[in-house]
C-alpha cells in the first residue's frame, strides 16, 4: 500500500512540473505578433496625431502673443523687413515660422499674418498646420517647406502647400 502511494504522488508530481510544449509556445508567440500588427499602426497613428496637436497649442500661443504685439505697435512686423518676434520657435518635432516674407506684404495686408509649423523630419511627417491671424488652423498633406530653408520665414509662393483643410 505503501508503494502504491508513493506511485501515485511520483505521478502526480510529474503532472505537476510539465510545462508548455513548443506548439504552445509557438502559439502564443503568433498570437502576439498578430495583435502587435494590428495595434502598432494605430499607436503610430495616435502618436504622429499628438504632435500634430502639440504644434496646433504652440501656433495658438504663438497667435495670442501676435495679437498683443499688435496692440502694442499696430503691426505684426518689428519694422518693414522683420516680422515680429516669436515666443515659441519649435517643438520637439517642429519648427515653428512666419510664412511669407515681411518686406513683401503690402500695407492693406498688414493687419494679416500666417504662421506655419513644419516638421523636422519632413519624411516622416510630410503635414504642416498653419494658423492666421483669426485663429484659422489649417493642416496641409504636403509642402515644399523644410526647417533647412535658411530664410527666417517659409515661403509664402502658391503651391508651397498642398491638399489643405481647415481644422
């Protein structure tokens, strides 16, 4: 009787310390790689979307500070070549300018600006978002504009920016 049970407890204990097979294994290492192909591109998604929205915070900022420079001098220019000075010039992920250049504006536009973030990484993030100087945000698919152009300001040329909405 006596070693009938300890029989017994060897047969129960080497139920007890059996692990996963490698078809188990295998299993679950699909079963994760599955999930993980559908969840990463929404991640990516909602990641590149947050920047977006960081930059869209940092353009109103921006416009806030405009509006009082334009308070104070009755102009969104410092003088008739510069435009005024901007508190927040970039993000982690964009940089932040004047779109168009200031000698170029004419006096009936002088009540008028556009302020656009671009990315740093344009291959990665091909959107820009432009502001203007009723808080219109405007995202774009595409642009020729890069944080490398040397101007202190974006070009302002038609077709700079294409396939816009307004946000």
């Amino acid at each position: 009787l006596l070693l009938l049970l300890q029989c017994s407890v060897i047969v129960m204990n080497k139920h007890l310390y059996q692990g996963f097979s490698l078809i188990h294994l295998m299993a679950a290492i699909a079963i994760l790689g599955i999930l993980s192909a559908i969840v990463y591109p929404g991640y990516q998604s909602y990641v590149r979307d947050a920047r977006i929205r960081q930059a869209q915070s940092k353009l109103l900022d921006n416009a806030r500070a405009l509006e009082q420079f334009y308070i104070r001098n009755h102009s969104f220019r410092q003088n008739s070549t510069t435009w005024a000075a901007l508190p927040i010039t970039a993000t982690e992920h964009f940089c932040i300018r004047f779109q168009g250049n200031p000698r170029a504006v004419r006096p009936a536009d002088a009540e008028k600006f556009t302020l656009k973030a671009v990315a740093f990484d344009a291959d990665k993030e091909p959107r820009v978002i432009r502001i203007n100087e009723s808080h219109t945000l405007s995202i774009c698919e595409t642009s020729r504009s890069r944080c490398t152009d040397n101007a202190a300001f974006f070009s302002g040329a038609s077709g700079t920016d294409k396939n816009c909405r307004v946000v």
